[in-house]
C-alpha cells in the first residue's frame, strides 16, 4: 500500500474499481472508508469523474464511455431514478457508473433486470486487513492498542477514533446505534454473545415483531454486524461493548431463549458454541448441563476460552441442580485460571467423582436418557478406578456396556460413548492387566476416531496404548500408535492435556531407552508432578527412576517413590499395575544401593504376579557376585504371555553376564549376541548398560561389529549403575523378629522376656544375625541393619 495525501490506498479495492462492470456498486455501512476510496481513486483515473445522483440521467445519455462515480447514492434513491440510470447505461457506447451506498440499492435490481453486468464491493471487501490497518494507524500517526483489529474488525472508522480519542462509543450510538429501533438493538445484543454466528441466527423470532431475517439485514447493512471475506459474520467486540451501554441485557433475554430452542432444532457443530453462549445468557442451566454431557469435548476442541467464559461462573445452587455440571465447572476455572492440565487433573477428577454420585441415583438402571446415563456411568468408572476398586470398575462397565448396546439404535456411536470406552480402557491398564487393557484400549480408539467429535478420546486411548507398548518394549506397536497419537493430537491445546500428558512420558521413556538423558528430562518437564498424575503416576515414575539410576541418584529417587505412592495410596493399596511397578523400581533402586538383601526380599514378595522382576531380582544376585543364582534365575522357564521383549532383554542381558563371570564364554556370546539384536530391534540401549561394566565391556569387544561406532562408544564408556557388590542379607523370619525387639530393648535379657523363650535361645539368634550382618555386637547390628532397610531408621 501506499499513501497519497494522508490516505492509505488499498490497491486490492482500486482494481476491483478498474473492472469493467456497466455498475460498479460500492455498499457498506458509515465509516468503512467508501467516500475515501472514491476520492482517491477518481482523482486518480484520467476518465472518471463526479456527478450529482440527480443528474445521472442526463449525464449517462450524454456522454460516451469514461466512468461517472456518484458518492451517497442512497439518499437521492427513487425507483423513477434507478430505472431512468439503467435505461441509459443500456444504450452501446455509455460510461459506466460506480456508486456508493450504505443501503441496497434499488439501482441493483434494475440493472439484472436490463441484463447489465453488475459487480460490487461490499462491506467485507472494505473491512482493513490487519497489514492494512497496521498502516492506516502508521499514516494517523498514532499508536495501535492491543487487539485493535479483533476489536474492530477492520472498520476504518471505528478503528481511527480507538486510536486517537481512546473510544468510539459515541460515534457508534449517534452514527449506527440510533438509526435502529429498540427491538434490532435487543436482538444485535443477543447475537454479540456469539462470537461467530450460526445459520439459526437468521431464522430466530422471539415470537413477536418483524421477522428476524429482516432484522438481522438491517444489523447487516448498519455494520452492527459484520461479514467477513471467508462469509462468517458476527459483531465485533467494539459494537458489543456499545450495546451493553445501551441497551439493558433483559432487554436481550427473549432473543436468547428463541436461539437456545432454535440452534437445538439445527444440532450440527456449528450450532453448539453459539448455543452453550446463549444458553448461559439466558441462565438455561438444563441446557448448559446437556451440551457438557454430551459435547463437551468438542466444544473445549472449538473454543476453550468460551467454555472457560460460561461455565466458569456457573452458581452452586445450578450445578446442585444439576451435579453433571460440576466437572464442567471445574473445567472451566482451570481454563480460566490458566493452569496447565496435569497441574488439574485431580481436581477435574475429584470433580468427577462428585457427578459420579448420581450414578446411583434413582433412575439411572432403567429409562432415562441414554446419553446421560454414558457419561455418568464413565464418571463412575473413574470414581471406582482412583481408588482401585477394579472389580466394582468392571461390573459398571459391563452393565453399561449391555444398556447402550440394548438401546442405542441404528445411531452411530457418540462421543460420550467413546469417552466411555476411554475410560474402560483406562481401568484395565491401571489395574495391571493388559490382556483386557489392550482389546479395550483399541476398541475405544475404534470407536473414538469414528463417532464425532472425539479426536481427544482418540488421541487419549492412542497415547494409553503406545504407553503400553512403550513399557513393554514392543516398538512397532510403539510406532504404531503413535502415528496415531499423532494423526489426532492438537499439543497445543488445554483439552488435549489428558493424551499429551501421558505422551511426554512415552517420549521421557523413549529417550531414557536410548541413553538420551537431556531429552528424557525436557520431556518429563511437559508431563507435571506424578502427584497430580491420577491413572498414570506409575508410568511417570518409570523414566524417572531410570534416569536417577543412570545418573547415580538411586537415594533420592526412593524418597520420591514414597512420596508419589502416598499421593496415590488407594490405589497402591489395591495391588494393580503401580504395586508391581512400583516393586520393580525399589528393587532396582535397592540394588543401586546396595541393598540387595531388602531387594531380593521385595522381588520375591512380587514374583508371582509379575514376570518383570524376575530380571531385576537375577541381577541383583549378580551385582552381589552369586553369579551362579543370577544365571539359574534368568533361566528360568517362566516365558508366559506376560514375558515382554524389554523383560526378555533383561533376562538375557543377566545370562550373558553370569555365564561370563562363571567361565563360560560360548554361553555368554549366545547370549548377548541374541540380546543386541533384540535390543537393536527395540531400542532398549540403557538396558544393555545396566550390566556390571566390567562384563559389560568385556563383552562389547568381542561383539563390536554387530553395533554402530556410536552405540559401541556410548555403552563401552558408560558409567557403572549399580558399584556395589554386596552378598544379600538374608534373615530367617525368626531372625527379623529378634532384630526387631533389639531396637526396642536395650539387652537380650529383656529380649528374651518380650518373646518368652529362654535367654540362650535370644543369644544364639542373635549371634547368627551378628554374623549375617557382619557385626559383633547389638549397636552396630543395628545401625547396619538400619542402612540395610531391615530396620526403619532410628527416631
């Protein structure tokens, strides 16, 4: 653009006056810069010049060729007029004619009906782009406040005034606001709730006066509500702010109510921001209560700031009418608030498990709305899983499952359907059991990417399997899933917090396995504190506990176990996936330590339930030099379903590096030659480094060709994870109580009394566990026992 005589020319809006219509018109409300763009451009164009409206006529039968331009058209408007200016235009060889006009003008009508070629530059056209209205301020000289053009929309007029005086109420009241009658002024403050309007919009009547279609031209033509280039239309923040100093919002309430009812009868997408705005104007709470329960995804995916607008305030006597509102409310505030929403989640999920009490209400086995009873039987399914009740989680799940199916109909699935399944699926994987947690878990991703609007059930139940198979090693599923994750995720968003939460622990994970330590910690810092992570906190832990291990920080690492296992003690309690997680960890931390004893005790205590210890418990035993045990305990033949590839690796790994301390070459090469190409094929490099380093390096020179010069650098020089080489102290069960009453007595004596059996019967157990502990005497048992974990530490 350019500027000429403190006039920004829009050279886009000069080549549509070039154009060779037989009548150009230009229509758009005061203030869109029409007279400006005439000026200029006729003086300008070496053809063209003014004329009187009047004079048309006379003007157009006189003269040949050239462009006559006429400024104001409307006011001088008369059918006689229009018809006397197109019957010239007619005529071979007559000008052509541009025209400027706030109205529709007649003048339109007539030139179709004589067959003359028409164009128009409307108010949309007139609208500043932001680039333009960027210049405009330049050229006034002034400064931009913030939001200038969303504020304005574009409107040159309006947008001067907010630059050099601060405000353009006034000139939006006297110029716009009071050319139209009271009831326009109602219905244009009804609209400006909306922040782009719906086809229902037009249609609506609140039962009484002109039709709204009328009315909603004349907002058209008055700017009061604008159309944009791309056809969308609403009324800019600007005018809304001037109709809220006009006209009182009561005044609105009927228009809003009409809209509610008339944006439900349309039901698409489009309709439901525009309704849940509308809805809360009217404090239709009922409605507000059923657009959550049933879109409320996809209204968060749309437009999070309007549902942290509506919801957010919603009274506590509306959301004790109405319990499904209270996540929702929840919801919002946290949107609102701007807390990022791992920070949230136990708030969004105590907020859940209030709703979850209507679950059981009357009703709610028989009749009642379908929809509804989904979403709160999923709510339910949250309630039962936060506190590990999986049984009590199963049995709603399939008694929900055999209703919707007996009722659904010929319907596709919804979205709450989906959210359901979601939430199935994050049951069985919490509770421990992939069996079920898989079958579900793609079932709900099925269903999600189908049913509408639930690209964040979608993108939830993508990142919970690639978690899955993240943990277990298995990386094409891995790969899989997330390509799926990452077909559907919008990172950026608030809603999205759910799957892109657990996702930056898949990537922590991912990296941790390929020794990248910098990446795993950006990445841990997207997830939030484990604390506040509800269904994922034993994920969170894993790549946690690996990196302090890798970094030689196992101490700490427990203390922050026991901290995240408090916060989530309930579901600790009901022995699920974090129980058996959660032993893994101590038992490697333990080693790290070098408390292999305490270790050992904890493997075993898991052992039946989870085949991922085993691994863990053989190399404790080889940390601690009973090579012989640790080979005889990854060898075992325990390969059921649950055996894993990153669980296979493990064992492998151990075999390798007992058979090499036993002597037996041949069988610790078969061995690790089949856990390179695993861990090539996987990606578990940080498994590898675990070994003892001295074996670990032994073996990495006679298998240097089967890896990369990188990888054979990076494991070769890697640090030593667990230094310390202990035998384990195992004690008898009777031993463990004899060292527990001696940190409470001070003799053996009294020992003695406490358990009556005789004073010789104490000495000798409490010889035997002087020599298991190294130790002669009772102070120094028990001080080591203490730095063992046999005993809790001294008060």
């Amino acid at each position: 653009m350019v500027q000429r005589g403190g006039v920004v020319v829009r050279p886009r809006l000069s080549e549509r006056l070039e154009r060779c219509h037989a009548v150009t018109i230009v229509q758009a409300p005061p203030g869109y810069g029409k007279t400006a763009l005439l000026a200029d451009w006729v003086e300008h164009a070496p053809s063209a010049h003014t004329a009187h409206a009047p004079d048309l006529p006379g003007i157009l039968a006189a003269q040949t060729g050239g462009v006559v331009v006429v400024d104001d058209f409307a006011r001088h408007e008369t059918a006689g007029l229009a018809e006397s200016i197109v019957s010239a235009l007619a005529r071979p060889g007559a000008p052509r004619l541009i025209v400027a006009t706030r109205t529709t003008p007649l003048l339109r009508m007539y030139a179709w009906d004589y067959g003359l070629d028409v164009g128009t530059v409307g108010a949309g056209d007139l609208l500043a782009t932001e680039s333009e209205l960027a210049e405009m301020v330049a050229a006034w000289g002034g400064r931009a406040p913030d939001g200038l053009h969303e504020a304005t929309g574009g409107w040159p007029r309006v947008a001067r005034l907010l630059v050099e005086e601060g405000s353009a109420e006034e000139y939006l009241r006297h110029a716009v606001l009071a050319r139209l009658e009271r009831q326009s002024l109602a219905f244009a403050l009804a609209l400006s709730s909306s922040r782009s309007l719906a086809p229902a919009h037009r249609r609506v009547s609140p039962g009484a006066g002109a039709p709204s279609s009328d009315v909603f031209e004349r907002l058209l033509e008055s700017g009061v509500v604008q159309r944009r280039v791309d056809g969308c239309e609403h009324v800019p923040p600007v005018v809304a702010a001037a109709l809220r100093l006009l006209v009182p919002e009561q005044e609105a309430l009927a228009w809003h109510r009409a809209l509610v009812e008339e944006l439900g009868h349309d039901g698409d997408a489009a309709s439901r921001a525009p309704r849940m705005e509308h809805a809360r104007a009217s404090e239709d709470w009922g409605v507000l209560a059923q657009l959550w329960t049933r879109h409320g995804l996809q209204l968060l995916e749309v437009d999070e700031a309007a549902v942290a607008r509506v919801y957010s305030d919603v009274p506590a006597e509306a959301v004790a009418t109405w319990p499904v509102l209270t996540l929702a409310v929840a919801t919002a505030r946290a949107l609102r608030d701007r807390r990022p929403f791992h920070d949230v989640q136990p708030v969004l999920w105590q907020a859940a498990r209030r709703a979850a009490q209507q679950f059981k209400g009357p009703g709610m086995d028989h009749g009642g709305d379908l929809e509804n009873y989904i979403y709160l039987a999923a709510t339910a399914l949250i309630d039962a899983r936060m506190d590990g009740r999986w049984e009590e989680h199963r049995r709603i799940a399939e008694a929900a499952e055999e209703r919707y199916r007996a009722e659904r109909g010929p319907v596709p699935d919804s979205q709450r359907y989906a959210w359901f399944l979601l939430q199935v699926f994050l049951g069985e994987m919490t509770a421990g059991d992939a069996v079920r947690a898989k079958p579900a878990g793609r079932r709900a991703h099925v269903v999600a990417h189908d049913a509408p609007d639930s690209r964040v059930s979608s993108a939830a139940a993508a990142a919970g399997m690639c978690a899955l198979a993240t943990i277990e090693g298995s990386a094409r599923d891995a790969a899989y899933w997330s390509e799926q994750y990452a077909a559907v995720a919008r990172e950026e968003a608030w809603g999205f917090g759910y799957a892109t939460s657990l996702f930056a622990l898949v990537r922590a994970m991912r990296a941790v396995d390929r020794l990248d330590l910098e990446a795993a910690e950006a990445a841990l810092s997207d997830a939030g504190d484990p604390r506040c992570d509800v269904e994922f906190w034993p994920f969170a832990l894993l790549p946690r506990t690996q990196l302090a291990l890798l970094r030689g920080a196992p101490g700490d690492m427990l203390d922050e176990i026991d901290r995240v296992v408090s916060a989530h003690q309930a579901q600790y309690d009901a022995g699920g996936w974090g129980t058996r997680v959660v032993a893994c960890l101590r038992v490697e931390l333990l080693t790290a330590l070098g408390e292999v004893g305490r270790a050992l005790e904890i493997a075993e205590s898991v052992a039946d339930a989870s085949t991922a210890v085993i691994p863990l418990g053989a190399r404790a035993h080889l940390v601690a030099g009973d090579a012989g045990r640790a080979f005889e305990m990854a060898r075992q033949p325990r390969w059921d379903a649950g055996v894993t590839p990153r669980t296979r690796l493990g064992r492998l790994l151990v075999t390798a590096g007992a058979a090499e301390q036993l002597g037996d070459r041949h069988g610790a090469d078969a061995a690790f030659s089949a856990a390179l190409a695993l861990s090539g094929a996987t990606g578990l490099m940080a498994t590898v480094a675990k070994l003892p380093r001295q074996v670990r390096q032994a073996l990495l020179e006679r298998h240097h060709r089967a890896l990369s010069a990188e990888a054979l650098e990076l494991l070769s020089g890697y640090r030593e994870v667990f230094e310390t080489s202990t035998e384990p102290v195992r004690l008898t069960p009777r031993e463990k109580v004899v060292l527990a009453e001696m940190g409470r007595a001070t003799t053996l004596a009294e020992v003695a009394r406490r358990l009556t059996v005789s004073a010789n019967t104490v000495k000798k157990q409490a010889i035997s566990v002087y020599a298991k502990l190294g130790v002669h005497d009772r102070e120094a048992a028990l001080e080591r026992a203490r730095v063992l974990g046999l005993l809790p530490p001294a008060d």
